[in-house]
C-alpha cells in the first residue's frame, strides 16, 4: 500500500518503479469487492478475464464477451476511489484488427470508465499498442503464461523454460516499452527471468508468479480469499480461507431457519 498517496495514474506507477516502491494489484469484477479493495489500498484493480473462470464458472478465459467486460469494468470503475482500473480486452477483441481494437479498447473506456486497458501478447501486437497510446489509451501488456492461448499451448505450464523462449521475453517486453505500454503484467515464469525483465525495462513489472525480483504483485482475489478452490497454483498465497467460512455461515443459518431460531423478536416488526 502506498500510504498518503492521491489518485494513482500511470505515471504514478512509473515513478513507482523509478523510487523502488513495490505495486500491489489485485483482480476484481463487481463494485462490492472492488471498493473493500480499493478502500484498503491497493494500487492497481484489473477486471481480468479471469472473470470467466472465477464468476462464471468456465473451465478458460476464451468464452468472455467484450459486452462482459464492459459491464464488470464499469462496476469496478465506479467503485474506485484510489486504485487506477484497468480493463481487460477479452480474447478476439483486439486480435482481428486494429480497428476492432481501437473500438473495444475505447468502449472500456467510454462505457466501463477505465482508465487503461490490458492486453496479451508482444512484438505481434505492438502496432496495436502503438495505435491505441496514440489515441490517448494507455495499455498494460500480458506476458509469460497468455491464458487466452491455453488452446495453442495446451497447458498452464510455466513458461521461459529454454534460453530462447526467455530471450523471446525480454524482447516482448522491450518490443511493448517501445510502442508506449505503461506497465506489463508477467506471468509464470522463472523467478530469474522476472528479474531480468524487470531489469530490461523501465516502466513497471507486474508479476503473478515471476518470483520476487519484479516491480509489484497481482492475484487473483477470490484465490487470496480462499473464496476459488477449485484449484490452486503454486503462485497463489491464501490469505484467508473464505469458502470455509461462507459454508460454515450458511449452515449456521439454515439451522437459524428450521429450528425457528430466526427471526427473533428484534428481527421483527
Ligand atoms: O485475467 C486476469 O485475472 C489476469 C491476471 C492473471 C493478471 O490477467
């Protein structure tokens, strides 16, 4: 958390990294969470298409719509105080053209008042990200595991695990720092390559499993809560175990229910 600190903007989060402050990000998708988020302090909220896999109870990001997005984003955005929103562009958004990218990008934007948009991939995509800064979008790149790609990869495996694929890294990194990107998020590679990237560049390295040595974290919020537990990277740090407890007060309450414990005399009118 950055204390005493005003609205965070993406020059924020670049000087961030210029005076070795570390940036926290979590994920976030309805104006509930997203203003208990904000309110204790985080600095970046993403409305990942992670929303697909963890709202919507889908088995990969793929299915998420951009009307989807827009929708979640616009929640969050009106949620936040603080934290800079960051939209996510859902798989076939941006990939097509960069005129479908422009008019997705924009309705992150206009209609879900983000403040930046997010996209996966690298040197293939820098004369997108290139388009959408010039048009006064500001775009966080997507690197290491691209979830959007699991059907080309086939699996969730970490990635940068040869030196070409690492180098290949670095080069999207840099490829994305050129064409104007503020920040990139890298995600499942060895800690090593975390540093590396985060040495190559100079705007700010956020990692989900890319080990200590990059410029700020970003999670998965139902996967810090303990409230997803379908399954459980190794990256992932559970700060509570929330399912537990939601199970456990649903229980109590039901029992409340068919004993006719609840409502009691000041529950009622
Ligand atoms: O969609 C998402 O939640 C993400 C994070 C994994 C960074 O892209």
């Amino acid at each position: 958390m950055t204390a005493n600190r005003g609205k965070v903007t993406t020059a924020t989060l670049r000087t961030m990294k210029a005076q070795r402050q570390r940036i926290s990000a979590l994920t976030a998708y309805d104006h509930m969470f997203a203003g208990l988020l904000d309110e204790a302090g985080v600095d970046v909220l993403l409305v990942g298409d992670s929303v697909a896999t963890v709202v919507q109870g889908r088995d990969t990001t793929v299915p998420v719509t951009m009307d989807q997005m827009v929708y979640h984003t616009e929640l969050v955005s009106r949620a936040s105080q603080r934290a800079l929103v960051v939209g996510d562009m859902p798989f076939l958004s941006y990939q097509v053209s960069i005129e479908d990218a422009m008019r997705n990008a924009g309705r992150l934007l206009k209609e879900g008042l983000a403040e930046a948009v997010k996209l996966e991939g690298g040197r293939d995509f820098a004369p997108t990200v290139q388009r959408l800064v010039a048009a006064g979008i500001p775009v966080m790149g997507h690197l290491g595991l691209t979830p959007q790609s699991i059907h080309q990869f086939g699996s969730y495996r970490a990635r940068g695990q040869d030196a070409a694929e690492q180098q290949g890294i670095v080069d999207d990194a840099k490829a994305l720092e050129q064409s104007g990107a503020f920040g990139i998020v890298l995600e499942k590679v060895p800690a090593e390559l975390g540093r590396r990237v985060a040495e190559a560049v100079a705007i700010p390295i956020i990692g989900i499993g890319a080990g200590p040595h990059v410029d700020g974290q970003i999670l998965v919020t139902p996967d810090l809560l303990g409230l997803f537990t379908r399954f459980r990277p190794r990256f992932v740090r559970r700060y509570r175990e929330l399912a537990n407890e939601v199970g456990e007060a649903v229980r109590a309450y039901c029992r409340d229910v068919q004993s006719g414990s609840f409502p009691d005399a000041n529950e009622s009118y």
